[in-house]
C-alpha cells in the first residue's frame, strides 16, 4: 500500500493518530476534573424553637389508646404552633381532647394557642381545667403557672404585644 511521507518524516495516519490521542486525553481531563458548584441563594434561617415545657407525663392512663392517640394529636397541634399556625394548632388541640377528655396537656396546649388567638379569657378558663387534671405532676402545675401569669401579664398590657408574626404569646 501506498502512504505518502511527509517532510518531517511522518506518515498522515500517525500525526491523525496523535492528534486523536491527544484529543481523547483533554476530553477525559475537561469531564473528570470537578465542576464549580452552582452558586445557590443562602437559605434563611428559621427561628430555632426551644421546647421549655415538660415531657408528656406517663401514667397509668398513658397506656391506653385513647391517650396515646390524643398526645399524638398534641404533637402535631405543636407542629401546627411552631409554624405560627395558630387556628389549625388550636382546632388540632380540641381534637385531642375529643379524643381523650382527661388529658390534661390537651387543654394546657389549647389554653396556649387560645391566648395567641388574644382569647385570653377563654384560655384562661381551659388552662383552669388543665390545672385540675395536670395537678398531681408538680412540673406540669408549675408550667401552668408560669403560662398563667403570661397571659394575665398579656391581656392587662396588650402594647407587650410581639409586633412581628401571630400576635400573642411567643411559643417556646
């Protein structure tokens, strides 16, 4: 077979040859080396939101399914809380007590979100009924207490309102 020669030596078919390698190589180099990642907008920030109340409290009427379906209710009126959902939070809250009518963290937690609803005299009268039914766990009175004289503090100097978000008590 007939290849012509070039100048400098080199046959056609050898300088296409290097030159495919070649080509291959920076090809392998431009796909493997990592990319810049795409600049993406910082997200903000959500309020970290500290949970000051005590546990749910375990008795013997913890153990039924009526007050394991009703503290899940509570758990997900909480959810509804912390996103400054309040009406669905305090519907969720009735819900657990439909649910469980004994359980007093229901009426504590629909006590809190009546009072961010400013329906401070109704939240007063069913944190009265969360007192009654929370009495024998001592750190339970005390959180009633202490959301007791919040709303009192709230309803007597309403200008103590947060000026940002659902106006009422601030949730922790």
């Amino acid at each position: 077979m007939f290849s012509w020669v070039r100048k400098d030596g080199k046959t056609a078919s050898q300088k296409r040859g290097r030159f495919l390698i070649l080509l291959s190589c920076l090809a392998v180099f431009a796909y493997g080396c990592p990319k810049k990642p795409l600049e993406t907008k910082p997200q903000p920030k959500k309020p970290r939101v500290v949970r000051t109340v005590p546990p749910l409290p375990k008795g013997p009427e913890a153990l039924s399914p009526k007050r394991e379906a009703s503290q899940n209710m509570i758990r997900v009126g909480e959810h509804y809380l912390e996103q400054g959902n309040v009406d669905k939070a305090t519907q969720t809250f009735q819900e657990a007590i439909n649910i469980d009518p004994e359980n007093g963290v229901a009426y504590y937690y629909l006590s809190k979100g009546l009072s961010q609803k400013q329906a401070y005299d109704d939240a007063l009268g069913v944190l009265e009924k969360s007192e009654t039914l929370l009495g024998r766990y001592p750190e339970w009175v005390a959180e009633v207490k202490r959301l007791r004289a919040q709303i009192e503090e709230t309803k007597a100097n309403p200008s103590s309102l947060p000026q940002t978000g659902y106006p009422g008590l601030i949730y922790h």
